[in-house]
C-alpha cells in the first residue's frame, strides 16, 4: 500500500462504511479489510456459504468416516442431507 493510502486507511473509520462492509471489518479489522478492498477492489466477489466453503473437507471427512450404517448421523454431524452423504460416498 502507498504512504498516502495508509495514512488514509489510518484516518478510515468503521461509520465510513456500509453496513455490510462495517460487518466484514469487524470481523477482521479495519486495516485488513482495507487492504483487501486496496488490493481487488471495483471487481465483484462472492462469499460462499458454510456448505460450499466446506464441501470438500465434509466429503474427505465422510469417505474416512463412513462405515457402511452411519449415514444419518454423518449428515447430522456434518448439516448436510444424507442423499449428499450417499453422494459423496459413490
């Protein structure tokens, strides 16, 4: 980042935000977030959700931990329906 965007960032405040933004920046600060918004800014990112961030560690998980009668409680375990445990098992 250049001098004159971290003196900027320094003079940035959370109430400078949209609400959204003000969410993300709390959760992982102000000058991180900042710098993200510096660095990609004006392009378009979408945040997956739980399940589609997670997809592929819960689908090792359930090939390592499946034992042939365990399907519903891995989809409990996991918050995933059983046919995508059955899938992931296939």
């Amino acid at each position: 980042m250049d001098s004159l965007s971290n003196e900027l960032v320094n003079e940035l405040k959370l109430e400078d935000l949209t609400e959204a933004q003000q969410y993300l920046a709390n959760e992982i600060g102000i000058r991180e977030f900042a710098a993200v918004c510096i660095k990609t800014g004006g392009g378009s990112f979408c945040f997956p959700n739980r399940n589609n961030l997670l997809k592929e560690p819960i689908r090792r998980r359930i090939e390592k931990e499946f034992n042939g009668t365990n399907l519903k409680e891995l989809a409990t375990k996991y918050g995933i329906s059983q046919s995508t445990v059955y899938k992931y098992i296939r």
